[in-house]
C-alpha cells in the first residue's frame, strides 16, 4: 500500500485578489485621456481646459484619480467638437452639449453664427486618425495637427501616412473650400504647411552614390505636397533625389537634366490647367 502524504491542517487560503489599482482595466471601464484625445483630434490639454472651465469632463474617475471617460462622456465630447467646429464658442458649446446629453436628444445643426469654416468636411471612409488629423486642422490646432502628423508617420510609415491619412483629409480641405462656400483658405494653409513640415522632418539625406531622381512642378505649378511626399519615400528607401519644388521653368528644368544627369525624371501638374504636355 503505497503512503500518501495526509493534510493534517486547515485547507490553505485562497490568493487574495490584487487590489483595485492592480487590476487590469475592464473593457467597459472608458477611454484614458490620451485615447479619447487621439479619436476626437484635439490634444490632451484641451480635454483637461474644458473640464475645468466648463465642467466637461468623466462623471467618474478610475481609483479616484484616473480619467476614465465612459460613452456618454464620449458623446458629449464629441458634440462639443461639431460646435466649436462649427464655428460655437466654447463656453456655448459646452452647455449646450451638456444641454443636450441631459435630454437625450439627437443633435441638430447649430443656431449660433457659423464661422467661415463652418461644417464637417467630406472626408467619406477613411481611417480614424484622418478624421482627428481634420477635426484639428478645422480648429487650428496647430499642436494637434502636429502631433497627429508625427503620430501617423510613426505608426503606419510614412507612405502610409500621406496615402491614408494627409492625403484625404488635404483633398477634403479642397472639396469643402470648391464646394460649399465656406473658403477654408486658413484650414488649408495651415494643414499644407504642417503636412510639408512633417514630411520634410521624416526625410533623411542621401549619399549620392548613384544618378538621383529630379523631382520638380512644371513652370504654373504651385503645389508641391505631393512630390514632397514622394520625395521623402524614396529617401526613406536610400534612392537619392534632386528636389526643385513649385513652377520650375523649362529652361531652368533643362539645365538642371543636363547638368545631373539624373536616373528619372519626375514632373508634376496637380490638374489639367496647370498640365505642360510639351515637356
């Protein structure tokens, strides 16, 4: 008969639970601050500026510190962005984004006088951070458009990036602007301007070990995004370039073929007017 060992006291306690700042958080325990920031497109700042000034902000916190912002939190956030969006003050947006959390009722275009960038822009299916990269730039946000560039070109690799997310949310900026009367001249400059900084930020330079690639706009091209944007994946890919920027003259271009003697040549013409099929 084979001897088993005989428990001879008390059966041993249960592990005692972690406590509750230990725990992992539950799937419904709401956004962190720096997640509902980047869905809504503004910065963490100014999640914390309208909780103090005018009181929106979680109705609960996790642990007693932590912001934790549940769906209805969500909502009226998001609420209070389509108003200042549109043009609201934020103190009036604000109750009235309280305002309408506390009827429960749908959301209907605002009475205050709309600013020239009123409206949401066309931005169709796209990803995410596009969204909050266009609720930033309508703002003026300029941190926040910042931020969000930097963010995307990390996370997804710069192609990525100008394909996905600054690309859609500069050709939304056009459609608005050609399309509705609202001018968004200013939500325009401002996105251009940080989407060049960004790209130009992201570009390595490139030992010229081999003939580079020219990249210029023809002579009545002015917008030169999309090959700053081309310009920076092949850097990122070691091919070097030659970059000449905004309404390069055919003579100019010429002399600069003959005197690199480059591997490609690339020429852009954002649109049929601006087109030069002679070169």
């Amino acid at each position: 008969m084979d001897d088993k060992p005989v428990r001879t006291g008390p059966d041993p306690e249960p592990d005692p639970e972690p406590p509750p700042s230990e725990r992992p958080a539950s799937a419904d325990a709401g956004l962190t601050t720096g997640a509902l920031a980047r869905r809504l497109g503004v910065s963490p700042t100014t999640l914390r500026s309208w909780d103090r000034r005018y009181g929106i902000g979680p109705a609960a916190r996790a642990d007693g510190r932590h912001r934790r912002w549940a769906p209805d939190d969500v909502a009226v956030l998001e609420t209070m962005c389509r108003l200042t969006a549109s043009g609201v003050p934020p103190a009036e947006a604000a109750r009235e984004a309280r305002g309408r959390a506390r009827e429960n009722t749908p959301p209907v275009a605002p009475t205050a006088p709309r600013s020239r960038a009123a409206g949401p822009l066309p931005l169709g299916d796209v990803r995410q951070e596009c969204r909050g990269l266009a609720r930033a730039a309508v703002r003026l946000d300029a941190p926040a458009v910042a931020r969000q560039l930097d963010r995307a070109i990390t996370e997804f690799g710069l192609t990525v990036a100008w394909q996905d997310v600054m690309a859609p949310a500069l050709h939304a900026v056009g459609r608005k602007w050609a399309s509705s009367g609202d001018r968004y001249v200013e939500v325009e400059h401002l996105l251009s301007w940080h989407v060049s900084t960004a790209l130009r930020h992201h570009t390595a330079p490139v030992g010229a070990s081999v003939a580079p690639v020219l990249l210029a706009c023809v002579p009545d091209e002015q917008h030169t995004l999309p090959l700053e944007a081309l310009n920076a994946s092949l850097a990122r890919n070691a091919i070097p370039t030659r970059m000449f920027g905004a309404a390069v003259p055919a003579d100019a271009l010429g002399a600069a073929v003959r005197r690199l003697g480059p591997a490609a040549v690339v020429l852009w013409a954002q649109s049929r007017a601006t087109a030069a099929p002679q070169l």
